[in-house]
C-alpha cells in the first residue's frame, strides 16, 4: 500500500484496492469484502472506506450494489486510474525537481556575480586588463548629467557602454546601483569596445 503520508487516507486505500483490481488480482464481477471487513483489514473506519470505495465507483472501477455489495466493474479502469495518479505525482515531482533548480541557479547566480564584481573590483583597482579591459570617462562640470540617475541617461542604450564602477574623488563605487546620480569631477569606468568611450564622451559632455 502506498504509504505517501500527503495523501488522504481513503485515497490511499482507493489506490491500494485499483492496483489489485488492475493486477487482476481481483476479477470482474467479483464481490470485494465489506466495508466492515475492510475497515479492520485497512485499520480505518467505515466511513473512509465508503469514501474509497466510492472513489472507485465515480472512476468507473467497481460497482455498489446498494444491498449487495461492491463488486469489480474494471480492470481497464482500474489501469487507467493507477496511471492518472502516477502521471499526476510525476509532474509533482518535476515541479518540485524545477523549483530546486530555479533556487540553486539562483545560488549560482549570485555566485557569478560575486565573481565578476570581484573581477571588476581587481581590475579597477590594479589596473589588471587581462580579462576585462576597465575604460575611464570623467564627467566634465559642464556635463547635463550631473545630478541624474544611471538609469535615467540610458548610457549603455545611447553608447553601449557599461558602467561597472564610480571613481568619486579616490573612493571607488563598484557596480552602482541605477539610482546612483552622477556628480561633477566623477571618473566613469566602464567596459565596452573603444569606440564606446569616444560615444560616451561626446554624449556625457555635451554642454546642457
């Protein structure tokens, strides 16, 4: 018998009769024991097993004569419900298998990240362009994007570079946020090819 302990009672004694009745072990037409006889064999009370038993009947497995008893209607049926239920814990089990993957790509992500901040923080701080090559832009006091937001000035949508850090006045910003405003004397680093800092350039500095 199934002992997944999420599973109702009654579903789990409806299960354990299908796959009898699917093995064949049960034949078409015959009388299956009383619903006291199964309430002791099952250790439950009557009232679960009418819930089985009833099951059974909606599924087209057995058939209750009122006054007679419950006997066997199909084994097709019976095949059919033991699959429903082990297609629907499969697709359970992948969701559950999806949601673990989403929670450790997640993990890895962040990992990645770290990484590549750290990456960048190195660059930026000894000049390591081996892997990233880290391009400087200050911003001039003439420039219109003083006081704005990295997100407002859409840089890498205008010039196609990407901002990985601040220099301000000594102290290195890595990764600003889109929220970070610019300020006068700022030293953009960023990474992109080198036409992007000639864009950057002409389009930070442009007199507003």
């Amino acid at each position: 018998m199934n002992k997944t302990s999420a599973l109702p009672v009654y579903m789990k004694i409806a299960l354990d009769v299908a796959g009898k009745i699917s093995r064949k072990e049960i034949k078409i037409d015959a009388k299956i024991s009383g619903r006291s006889k199964l309430s002791s064999e099952y250790s439950v009370s009557p009232e679960t097993i009418r819930k089985a038993m009833t099951l059974l009947s909606d599924m087209e497995i057995v058939e209750v004569k009122h006054g007679k008893g419950i006997f066997v209607s199909s084994h097709e049926q019976a095949e059919r419900f033991i699959d429903s239920y082990k297609a629907k814990e499969n697709i359970k089990a992948l969701r559950l298998n999806i949601s673990e993957i989403q929670k450790r790509r997640e993990t890895l992500d962040k990992e990645l990240n770290e990484a590549t901040k750290n990456i960048i923080d190195y660059s930026i701080r000894f000049k390591n362009n081996e892997y990233i090559p880290i391009y400087e832009e200050p911003v001039l006091d003439e420039s219109w994007a003083i006081g704005k937001s990295i997100k407002e000035i859409l840089v890498w949508q205008n010039t196609g570079a990407t901002i990985v850090g601040i220099n301000r006045k000594g102290h290195i910003l890595i990764s600003p946020g889109p929220y970070e405003c610019l300020e006068s004397g700022d030293e953009i680093l960023f990474v992109g090819d080198i036409n992007s800092g000639f864009r950057l350039n002409e389009f930070l500095n442009t007199v507003a």
